[in-house]
C-alpha cells in the first residue's frame, strides 16, 4: 500500500509540470516584470485578504472598503497583464477544483447513504 503523503507530493510534482500552471508562472512573470502591474498586483491581493479576514471576523465592510473595491477592481480591469494573469489563475483553479472534487468523494460516498 502507497503512502498518501508520497501520492500527495507526486501530484505536487506533477502540478508544477502541467501546462496550466506553466503558463500561470509565466503570466505571473510578467506580472512581476511590470513595475506599475506588480504594484497594483500586491495592492489588490492585500486588500482581497483584509476583506476576507473581516468577513470571518463577522465584520460589515464599510463604505469606504466598498469604494476602494471598486477603484482597485476598475484600476485591475485595465491592467492588461494582470487580466492574463487572472485567466491562467482561473484556468488553474478549475483544475484545483477537480482534483479537490475526487479527493472529496470517499466523504460525499460515506454521507450518501
């Protein structure tokens, strides 16, 4: 019998080698080679977790995070290399989401009843 772990880790591996995620890491690249994209980049990733964290701190988000969503998403949306990233990324979480769907059927089997 395999060990999960080891399983778990070849997958990793073989991630790294898909060509989804390939061209993730280079859209990524170009993101980062984009002095102004790469600044907004982190901008709006910070910001993304800091609405996360209020929301599971069961905080209302205010007026003034409601307008600077909407700033940093207008100011995103015209960042052409930023918008390939988020294709590649969205193309990759698909495949996230597939792998999480098999990982999770002995769970959905074992409620199923």
């Amino acid at each position: 019998m395999s060990n999960i772990y080891d399983t778990a880790n070849q997958v990793e591996r073989e991630i790294r080698e898909m060509d989804e995620f390939k061209a993730l890491e280079q859209a990524y690249a170009e993101v980062k080679a984009d002095e102004e994209a790469y600044k907004l980049f982190k901008e709006f990733q910070t910001f993304q977790q800091g609405l996360q964290e209020k929301q599971m701190r069961g905080e209302e988000f205010s007026e003034e995070d409601a307008e600077k969503a909407q700033t940093l998403a207008t100011e995103v949306q015209q960042a052409e290399v930023i918008n390939q990233l988020m294709q590649k990324e969205q193309a990759f979480s698909l495949i996230v989401n597939d792998l999480n769907r098999i990982i999770m059927t002995p769970i959905r089997d074992l409620y199923n009843d």
